[in-house]
C-alpha cells in the first residue's frame, strides 16, 4: 500500500476526470480524422480534384499541433493522474498489461513521426507516395484506439481472467467488442464536428469547403446513429449484472448525466442535418464550436456513468477503489487482504497509514484517535470522497461531511454504526480495520462535520 | 522501511517475463528517450540564443534549432512512454511511492510538457516571440525535473514515511519536492543536452552537405557550433557528474563509478568535439548512443543497488510467464518496425532535394509491404480475439 495523494483544491479523481474526458475527446478525434483525411485526399488523387488538397492541410496542420500535443499526451496524462490518485489501481493494469501498452507504443511512434512526415511531404513525394502515408496514420491510430479499449473494457469486465490471470482473458473481455465498435463509430461523429471547424477556416467560395461539409454531415450522421445503436443494443446488453443494477440507481448515475448525453447527440444531429441541407449555417464557427462544447459534456457524462457502474471497484470483482484486494485469485497467487486487516488492524499493517504515537506500539495502542481515524479513512475513503478541506473546491467531491449533514448522522455513535451499514450497499464495501480503527474513524468523520459545519460545534441544529 | 514491507508493497501479480527482460528493456528505451528529450532542451535553447543574434547564419540555425525542438519533444515524450512502462513493472514500490509522496507534481506533469509543447509550436509557427519561447523552455525544463524527482524520490525509502508523513501526520497534499540531487540532474538533463545538440547539428550539416540550396558556408557555421556544443556538453556533463557523484554517489556508496563515468564521457566528447567534422556524424551519432546506453546502465546500476541495499533484489522479482502478452506485444513489433523505417526512409528522400523527391522502388515495396502488415496485424487481433472468445465458450 502507498501514501495517498487526495489532491490539491480539487480532488484527485477529479483531476483524473477532467484529464481523461480531455483525452477521450482529443484522440477520438485525432483516430477518425485520419481515416476521413485519407478519404479526402483519396477523392482529390483519383477524381483529379486537387483543392481538396487545401482542407487535407489545414487538417493536417491543425492535428499537428493540437491532437497531437492535447491529444497523445493527454492520454499519458490520464497514466499520470491515475498514479497518484490510485496506484494500486494502475499498478493491477500495469502488471497485467505492459506489453499490451508496449505495443500501443509502438503506434504511439508512428502517429507522432508519422503525422511530421505527413505535413512535411506535403508536395514534396507524389500524391501516391502521399495517401499511402495518409493510410499508414490512420491503420496506425486506429491500432491505439484497438488496444486501449481492451484495458478500458477490462476493468468494468475483468471476465474469464479471474478465474485464470491470463492477460488475453481479461484483455478481450465480456463488454471489449461492443466498446471497440461502438467507440469507433462514434469518433466519426466528433470528427466531423472537426471537419466542419476545419472546412469552415477555408474561404467560403472555396470548393473544397463545398465539398467537404455535406461530406462530414454524412459521416458523422452514421457514425453517430451507427455509435448509439451499438451502445444501447449491445453494449448496454454485455454489462455485467452489477453494472446493469448501479445504470438504474440516481445515487450512482444522477439523472442528470442522461440529460447531458441526450444534449450532446440531439445537438450534433442537428449540425450534422444542417452540413447536409444548410451548409452555409453548419460552418459558422459557433454552431459546430457549440455542438463540441456539447459532445464534451455529453462525453463527460458517458465517461463518468462507465466509470461509475464498477462501483466501489477500480477492476471489477478485484480491486475496490480503496486497493485493498477483496477476493482470492488463486491462477495468480493473489489473496484476499481485508480479512487479515479486519483482525489486526491497518495502521499497524500498512506502512503509509501513520498516526501519531509510540511507534511499535501495536496496532492500535498509543496513537490519537483523531489523527489515527484521519490515517484510516484518507487510506479507506478519499479515493472516492472528499474526507478534508483540501480538496473541498466547490464543495469537494461526494464530501463526507455534506453527506453526513445531509442525512442528519452528525455524532460518532451514529456514523460508526452508519460505517457498519455501508458494506450492504451496492456501490460500496464494508469499511476495513479492527473494531477500534473503526471508532477512530467515527471520531474523525464526526470532528470532519463539524469543520464543515460549524454551527453544529456551538450546538446549533441542521 | 523494513525490507519485509518494502517487498510487500511489490504488486501480488507479478511481471510477466523475467526481470532481467524488463531491465534491458528499461535501459534501451531510456537511452532512446533521454536523446531526444535532451537534444530538444540543448536545440530550444541555442534556438533562443540564436534570435537574439543579428548574423544570418545565426539566424538561419535559430530557425533550424526551434524546428528541431518541436520534433525532439514530440519524439521524446512517446519515446518516454516505454520506460516509464517498464519501470512500473519491476519497480513499483519506488515508483508508486514517489509518485504518490509527490502527487500534484505527476498530475502536473503532463499539463507542463504539453504547454511547453504548445508554445513551442507557436514559436515555431510564429518565429520572433521570444518571450513564448523562454516560457517553453522553463517549462520543458520544470517537467525534466519533475520527472528526475519522482526517479530519485524512489531512491530513499528510509525516508519515505517521513516524507509522507512528518511526525506522524500525513500530508497528502502532495506539493513539496522530495529527494533530488541537482548534480544527478544538471548532468543528465544540462549536459546531455549539449551533448545530444552538437550530435544533431553534425547530423543536419552531413544530410544537407549534398543540397545545392544549401550553402556550404552556413553548413561549415552549423558544424562549428556542433563542435562548440559537444565540447560544452562535454565539460557541463564533467562538472555536473563530480557534483552527482559528490551528492548522491557519496550517499549511496557509488561515487567512484558516477565520478568514472563524468570523467571518461566529459573528456572524450571535449576531445571528439576538437576535430570532429560533419562527414564523421553518423559514427558521433554511433558513438553517442553507446554513451548514453552507458548512463543508462549507470543509473540502472545505481536503482538497484540502492534497492538491494534495502533488501529488495529486482532480479528475484516473481514472475510468471505470460505468452499471450509477449506474442501481441512481438507481432505489433513485426508490423510497426518496417513502417517506422519505411517513414523515416520517405522523410530522408524526400528532403535530399530542394523540390523534395520520390523515395525509389525498395522503399515504395516496403511501403506497400508495411500497409499490408498494418493489415495483417488487424486480421491477428481480430482473430487472435475470436480464439480467445471460442477458448472461453469451449470451457
């Protein structure tokens, strides 16, 4: 077990949030562009339409510079965030995956040097030379996209792999072909949302803008209905159960992250209707801008529900958010770890649960109870929660203390029993540690509501 | 941190191949990354330097020194990717440990190289904003700390706990920088990055030596400054190796092997940065990447001895043989090796010729071979699923 990092104004898993849906965006993005980049310049060498030159460049230039520095690297920053937010977490996935991660590196080399060599041989090696190259960026994006989502898929549905530990059962996993799918229809729709950005920096009379607009329209229209289709009809259906169970609670998947996803789909219809009929409206920069700022929140709202039906795991049925392995795997020679927490206790245990007091003095004996239930639930619950005023930003995120007032449970008997009661949840496992820890923490919760809310201190009421 | 609890913090699921594969590949990957990453920070600042040069040959390798950095930085961060990787494996209660200790610093991290990168494209793109390209530089070089903080916090685990948590409360705010060595880190980044700059201008002066568009008289401007850099790295990287080994080496009982290693490399490039010219810059370029396949085996040497001395032996780390990782990660090899050649080859024809020039018929071959492997590694990833799919229905 590692020292925990709960983050710094925002929360942890915050900052993990924002950095993936940054991610998701840019690269989905980036993966189909190729492809639609390639077709173009296809059209222009074979139907002798050399204009169509002028939208692959500034396509090109634009990839350059933004999906590639905001894109790729985005995506190592998710690693990054994820490493200090969980890194029991990413050190499963690491352990399990390397070489699957290495082989994507291998595509990462040909999407950086590739995309350089692409821009810089523009005119200078034939138009041939040049689309093969264009094919070459988008087998090799798309190979990205192809392994990233085995790791994705794996941790909502680990699979076969629990019971065996070998990487390729859980690497093509139960819910891995209807992502794969689904995700690559549905980057067709972002990208022509990208296309049209693109079409609309070109001069209005422009005949490659003509072209391309009702081009994208059409493209993002499949690839939108064709993506949702396979969501709702075979992704959604491959769930597993438990995931199906959290899909219909509001206290995991608010109501209101539907509403962003309908937003989002309803909005880019709507552009990708008007490329086809009105292209003059499609490409004024606000409409399409408009329609992305929306695919963003309704990403943000599909990123965070896929996230969310693993609920209270990192790796589904193998590792809660909170690291501590729950289940015996005995393929890998892994075993259970709350059980011995629970009868010896986790501050003597884990090297990085500190509280003050005696050192050696056993688990329990000579620490504060205050800083001791401090340790525990920091270790226990700030993967998910907010748990201090460190990271109490705008209220923080799923805040302890506001949860606790909010359920009137303000007094340590109360949360201590409350703590006891959790485990029977579906989105949450029993708390770990012995009977006093679990004192300490009812301590610490109790002193953390009243930090929040002061009046309580001077005996005010809710 | 007893050697018990340090061992226990490994992953329970162990790697998948031998350590000793990981170590190599760590090593490797490094030496490819940290060339880059220091020829992007050693060109972005003779760049810098260059703009505020009034000649024409300054100006003109200022302009070829910031394009050189754009390249360099794209090409270090994804060749970063890999080590960083590796070391996940076989190191992990050094890595995790410290990302963790400093958890705002590796979120911060990335957003650093990518704002670096942003304004270094826009000086690239714009060319006189010199203020954005002061402003790249801090930050490329504020990331190349970071990340040499995060390496060497991992290095010190008796003081990890007081690190974490100084008389006994945690601070998981995550903002203070633990554990570096300003020696260790000046060598590697400062010095090699004069080192990894006259290597590459050597290398630009001998591609561009057959361009009629280029003039001789700027390409012999361009080869001088390539001998001033690498006696410059040559000398950085000895002072700043003293002063590693005089830090970490003492602490860790390693200063004679880091002191060796300033020494020997500092003097030979001062020495090969006195006569070197452009014709010999493939065997600089040879000679170079054994240095630094050197460096990394130093640091490696020093990781793991400062593990062992924990009691923690990364060559017993347990593993299990996983063929199915090994066969998807070599086939990928397969197919993405000859592309990456392929590429490079069009690159380097392509630009032999003011007007730019068709590669020949062995490279148009191996582009046509390449778009089949590409394809032929979709067909083994599809298939290679399906049998895993029929494997699980079968039982």
């Amino acid at each position: 077990m590692y020292p925990v990092w709960e983050g710094f104004v925002l929360h942890s898993a915050l900052v993990v949030a924002l950095v993936a849906v940054a991610h998701v965006l840019f690269s989905h993005v980036t993966v189909a562009a190729t492809w639609f980049n390639w077709w173009v310049e296809r059209k222009a060498l074979l139907q002798g339409k050399p204009y169509l030159y002028d939208y692959v460049k500034a396509s090109a230039l634009r990839l350059l510079v933004l999906a590639y520095t905001l894109g790729a690297m985005f995506g190592v920053g998710i690693w990054f965030s994820v490493t200090a937010s969980n890194p029991r977490g990413i050190s499963t996935l690491i352990h399990n995956f390397v070489f699957y991660w290495a082989a994507e590196w291998f595509w990462f080399i040909i999407d950086v040097f590739g995309i350089a060599v692409y821009y810089y041989t523009f005119g200078r090696v034939s138009p041939k030379v040049h689309n093969r190259i264009a094919l070459i960026l988008a087998l090799a994006a798309t190979g990205t996209l192809a392994i990233i989502v085995g790791i994705l898929a794996f941790k909502l549905s680990p699979g076969r792999w629990l019971e065996t530990g070998l990487s390729l059962d859980g690497f093509y996993n139960p819910t891995f072909w209807p992502m794969l799918f689904a995700r690559f229809a549905l980057m067709f729709a972002l990208t022509a949302l990208y296309a049209l950005l693109v079409a609309s920096s070109l001069p209005k009379d422009h005949p490659a803008r003509q072209e391309v607009v009702p081009l994208a329209g059409k493209v993002g229209l499949v690839g939108l209905f064709l993506g949702v289709g396979l969501v709702l009809f075979w992704y959604v259906p491959a769930l597993p159960n438990h995931a199906k169970t959290l899909l219909a609670l509001p206290q995991v998947i608010q109501p209101v992250f539907y509403v962003k996803m309908l937003l989002g789909v309803a909005a880019m219809t709507v552009v990708f209707l008007l490329a086809l009929r009105a292209p003059g409206w499609a490409t004024r920069p606000w409409v399409p801008y408009g329609a992305l700022a929306l695919a963003f929140l309704a990403l943000f709202g599909a990123e965070r529900t896929r996230e969310a039906v693993r609920k209270p795991d990192v790796v589904l049925g193998y590792m809660p958010s909170n690291q501590i392995i729950r289940v015996d795997m005995p393929a890998r020679g892994v075993r259970r770890e709350d059980e011995e927490l629970n009868q010896e206790g986790v501050l003597g245990r884990l090297p990085f649960a500190t509280a003050p007091g005696p050192k050696g003095a056993g688990p329990v004996a000579g620490v504060d109870p205050l800083q001791a239930g401090r340790a525990l639930v920091v270790q226990q619950c700030s993967s998910c929660h907010t748990v201090s005023p460190q990271t109490a930003f705008l209220g923080g995120m799923r805040n302890l203390a506001a949860l606790f007032y909010r359920r009137g449970i303000t007094e340590a008997p109360a949360i201590r029993a409350y703590l006891e009661a959790i485990g029977g949840f579906p989105y949450m496992h029993p708390v770990v540690g012995a009977p006093e820890e679990r004192d300490y923490m009812a301590l610490y919760l109790a002193e953390l509501v009243r930090t929040f809310y002061p009046t309580l201190a001077q005996g005010g009421e809710r | 941190m007893s050697p018990e609890t340090l061992l226990a913090m490994r992953d329970p699921l162990g790697a998948p191949v031998h350590p000793a594969a990981l170590q190599l590949l760590l090593v490797v990957t490094y030496v490819l990354h940290i060339f880059f990453v220091t020829a992007a920070v050693g060109s972005l600042t003779l760049g810098l330097y260059a703009l505020t040069r009034r000649e024409e040959n300054w100006k003109r390798l200022g302009h070829v020194a910031i394009r050189l950095a754009v390249q360099a930085t794209g090409l270090g961060i994804t060749m970063g990717i890999a080590p960083l990787l590796f070391v996940q494996v076989i190191y992990d209660p050094f890595w995790y440990t410290a990302t963790t200790l400093m958890g705002l610093w590796t979120t911060l991290f990335i957003p650093v190289v990518a704002l670096g990168y942003l304004f270094l494209y826009v000086l690239y793109l714009r060319g006189n904003v010199v203020g954005v390209g002061y402003v790249a530089l801090g930050l490329l070089v504020l990331a190349g700390f970071i990340m040499h903080s995060l390496a060497n916090a991992g290095l010190y685990p008796s003081r990890w706990v007081d690190w974490y948590a100084p008389g006994g409360v945690p601070d998981t705010a995550g903002v203070r920088f633990v554990g570096y060595d300003l020696g260790r880190f000046a060598a590697l980044l400062f010095g090699q990055a004069g080192l990894s700059l006259g290597v590459s201008l050597l290398l630009f002066a001998w591609y561009f030596r057959r361009r009629e568009d280029v003039p001789p008289g700027f390409l012999g401007f361009v080869e001088g400054v390539a001998r001033g850099a690498l006696r410059l790295g040559g000398i950085l990287f000895a002072l700043f190796g003293l002063l590693w080994a005089w830090g970490q080496g003492r602490e860790l009982g390693m200063a004679v092997p880091v002191v060796l290693m300033a020494l020997v490399l500092g003097a030979l490039f001062y020495l090969h940065g006195l006569r070197v010219r452009s014709e010999g810059a493939l065997s600089t370029l040879g000679l170079y990447l054994m240095a630094l396949l050197g460096v990394g085996i130093l640091r490696e040497y020093l990781r793991a001895q400062a593990a062992f001395g924990q009691g923690y032996a990364v060559w017993q780390y347990p593993f299990t043989w996983d063929w199915g990782s090994l066969l998807f990660f070599l086939a990928t090899g397969v197919a993405a090796v000859p592309v990456i050649v392929y590429l490079a080859r069009v690159l380097y024809v392509s630009g032999s010729r003011p007007e730019g020039a068709d590669p020949g018929p062995g490279v148009e071959r191996l582009g046509d071979l390449g778009v089949r492997l590409l394809l032929g590694w979709f067909a083994f990833y599809l298939t290679l699923g399906l049998f895993v799919v029929a494997r699980a229905a079968l039982g």
